[in-house]
C-alpha cells in the first residue's frame, strides 16, 4: 500500500490531508449527535459546526446568503435535488454532451416519463463547447440550462460566464455540476452568473464520501420533491418551505460535514490556486510525455490552459481495462478505466466501441516521479501490447 500510485483522484481524493482523519475522528467522538435540534452543549456544538461550514462555502462561492447553502449526500444527489425541481413536465432543458450520468440519467427519465425535451450542446476538437451554440437553442418553453464546469474524462473547464450571461439575457436558470471543480478553481456565482451550484466533498474539496450540497441562488426556487423531518417547526404537516430545510432531509450527514470543514480549511491554508497549479503541472508533464510515446492515443489534451488535472489516453489496439489492470497488477498504479459515467463523452470521442479510456486524475499529494514512474510503465506497455 505504501507503494501505491493512486491516480484516480478524479472518482475521490485520496489520502485525505491527515487534519481531516484526525478532526472526524475527534469531532465524532466529542459531538456526534443531530445537529442543533437540542439546546444540550454538544448538540449545539454540532449545529455550530454545520452552520461554519455553511458560511465557509457560501463565501467560497460567493453567495450572500448562508441558509442557501444545502446539504446533500453528493453531488449526484444534489443535481436530483436541482433538476427534479426546476425542469416543469413537458418543458425544454439545454445541456451539453460533457455531461455526467448524474445529468444525463435525471433529465432521460424526464424525458421518458414526464415529456420533457433535452438538447445537448457538443464539445470540439479540443473538448470545449462553444457559448453561441447555445443561442439557438433558447424557446420559450426552456427552463433550465446545465452545463459540467469541467469534464471528469478530458479534464476541459467550460465557459460557463459567456453561457451564464445568455441564461441571464434570456432569463433561463443556469446549473452548474462543479463535481471535478470545487476545491479546485474559483467558483463565483455572481461573476459566472450560476443560479444554482452542484459540489461534492470527497474529490477537490478533500472530504469523505457521503457529503456534498447546493448553492442556490437569491431568488431561484427549486421546488420540492421530497418530504421529511428537519428538526424544526415539527408540528407543521408540510415541509418547510425556507431554506436550508427546503431542501434538507432528516438527520445530516454531521461526520461527513466534519471531514469536508476540516478539507476545505486545509485547502484555504494550502491555498487552492497553488494545488490547482500543481495539478495542472502534472498533468501537462504527463500529456507531453504520453503525446511522445508511439502506439499512445491522448483525448483533447493539446490545449490545457483551460484544464483540471484529468487526462485520458488508450494504447492503441489495446482495451482500456487491460492497460489499467496491467499497471495495477505489474506497475501498482491505481487508474479507472471504462467510460466514466459520461457515456455521450465516449461517444463524441469514438472510444464508446472499444470501450473507454485509461483516466489519470492527479490530486495534492501526487508527485512528478510518480508521473515519470506512469510514463515508463505506459511505454513498457505499449512497445508490448500497442499497434501501430
């Protein structure tokens, strides 16, 4: 284990900085109860933690507004959250063909069940959609655009203030899935023009798994699509209609919220802008070197001024799950292979037949030897396996 190359930090990142271990720990020990709903020390002691890590990413995202910052179990939960509530049965929705099954997956079923209609917007030579194909778009019975911040097979960050600004202009709510993105770059709402914000704690943000949430924006209103207890104002017979407890059910997540304080601080201290360099450093070095390697496919990896540190390749002729269980078994490198939950990617990229790409999603604590050590064993690979 400790010599393992783990480059899969685009599924989850991993390790976790050691304050996160220790503070979940700890935290838990101490005041691992429902949060806030007693007036006992540790019950407030845990609603106190909640209500920071609120405020933490309401200013993250700079949001005006802390209780609009919502929990969630993931981001896939929150993008249900999101679309389940926005897009009207029989209505029309804008996305792009970057997108991730926890897009792609909602707005199908309503398209099936409730009558819904889905265009999708596709991505260039260089893995980037173009904002004036949007335009055409726009009807009068439009009422959501989503759009992936940056794609979880080719790294590609979107331009999502020149979409934003068309949403605006023709006043359609804009979601944002910042799955890959959150932790990573500057996440402006306001700057971007995002009405709503779709984040998980266990990639960038450096949490654990089973945490992740919403900003919505000051007025949108995402209707409800679920029921439960909040803690609060038990007597009444319907949900709560203000936010958070809108679009909050039953008791969170408070170990997971412990982790994701203790990641996101740990990130403020680090400063995001210098391990998005650091990442963007890799895997520039990584696609330079892979570029040079006879029998070696990379995927819109020319141009990564705009890029997350995500890339994939294929040996030619060779599958993609073979390359990865080569270099986990022979070279202990730790990648995911397949297709990546983003099926209509492959597809653009005629990968889908031969069934994905070999992903490298580099994080924090990933080093440059270590992206010298993949790139040997990818040679290894190919001068074995590779065709012409």
């Amino acid at each position: 284990m400790d010599d393992l190359i783990y480059f899969d930090n685009a599924a989850t990142s991993f390790p976790k900085p050691e304050i996160v271990y220790e503070f979940m720990d700890t935290f838990y020990r101490r005041a691992g109860v429902s949060p806030g709903r007693s007036g006992y020390d540790i019950g407030l002691e845990a609603g106190q933690l909640l209500e920071e890590t609120r405020c933490l990413l309401t200013r993250y995202f700079n949001g005006n507004s802390p209780e609009r910052l919502v929990f969630s179990a993931n981001s896939t939960d929150a993008l249900n959250l999101a679309i389940s509530g926005m897009v009207k049965p029989g209505g029309h929705v804008i996305t792009t063909t970057l997108e991730h099954n926890a897009v792609l997956r909602p707005l199908y079923h309503l398209s099936r069940y409730n009558g819904v209609d889905v265009d999708y917007i596709p991505f260039d030579g260089n893995g980037f959609v173009n904002p004036e194909d949007f335009k055409s778009r726009f009807r009068s019975d439009t009422c959501l655009v989503v759009v992936n911040h940056a794609s979880n097979v080719i790294g590609t960050i979107q331009p999502l203030k020149e979409i934003g600004r068309l949403c605006r202009q023709y006043e359609v709510p804009f979601l944002v899935d910042a799955s890959q993105t959150a932790g990573k770059i500057p996440i402006d709402v306001q700057d971007l023009n995002i009405d709503v914000v779709a984040f998980t704690g266990h990639k960038s943000l450096m949490g654990p798994t089973g945490v992740g949430g919403l900003y919505v924006r000051n007025p949108v209103i995402i209707r409800h699509s679920r029921a439960g207890g909040t803690g609060v104002k038990s007597a009444a017979r319907h949900h709560l209609e203000e936010y958070p407890y809108r679009l909050e059910y039953g008791t969170l997540n408070i170990l997971g919220i412990a982790g994701l304080n203790a990641g996101f601080k740990w990130l403020l201290e680090r400063s995001m802008h210098s391990v998005h360099q650091h990442e963007t450093h890799l895997i520039s070095r990584l696609a330079q070197a892979l570029g040079q390697i006879d029998r070696v496919t990379t995927y819109c990896a020319n141009r990564l001024e705009d890029h997350i540190g995500v890339l994939s390749f294929n040996v030619n002729g060779f599958e993609a799950a073979s390359t990865g269980t080569l270099l986990d078994g022979e070279y202990n490198i730790a990648c995911r292979t397949g297709l990546h939950c983003a099926p209509l990617v492959h597809e653009c990229l005629k990968t889908d037949k031969i069934h994905g790409t070999v992903r490298v999603g580099v994080g924090p604590f990933n080093t440059a030897a270590q992206v010298d050590q993949m790139v040997k064993a990818v040679r290894e690979i190919a001068s074995l396996y590779g065709k012409p």
